[in-house]
C-alpha cells in the first residue's frame, strides 16, 4: 500500500463498484459510466475528477484521505 495519498493511487486501489456507489451518494460525477471503466483503469475517472469545481472537490477529497489513512494503518497493524 502507498504510504502517501493521492487521489490517482486512491482511485487505482478502491474498486469501481465502490467508486461508483460513493460518487453516487454524493451526487457528483452522475454522467460517468463507471461500467465501462475497467478496474484500476482510472485515467478517464482521474480526468473528470480534476475538472470538478475545488467546492466539491476539496471536501471529497477530505473525505478520501480519512479512508485512505484508515486503510494504511489497518494494512500496517496486520504486517507487524
């Protein structure tokens, strides 16, 4: 697992499924066929998220880092 966050590496790890059920909770990136994405294939993913407003953006990418964080130090604790 990285040891630094970025949304690319982020995007890459989490499956499409569960990318497509966030973004739809949120309401954001509705018009984007997660289905026709192939898993860690996120370059289009990636592009769509860069141009999103920093308004909704920012707060998300918050959010990601939270689950990010949580993952490593789970992903730690079973290596030790």
């Amino acid at each position: 697992m990285a040891r630094h966050y970025s949304a690319r590496e982020f995007f890459q790890q989490v499956p499409n499924a569960l990318l497509r059920r966030y973004f739809d909770a949120k309401g954001v990136l509705t018009g984007f066929n997660f289905f026709a994405m192939t898993e860690a294939k996120i370059d289009l993913l990636f592009d769509s998220w860069k141009v999103l407003p920093e308004t909704q953006r920012n707060p998300i990418d918050v959010e990601f880092r939270v689950i990010f964080r949580g993952l490593r130090e789970r992903f730690l604790r079973h290596q030790g």
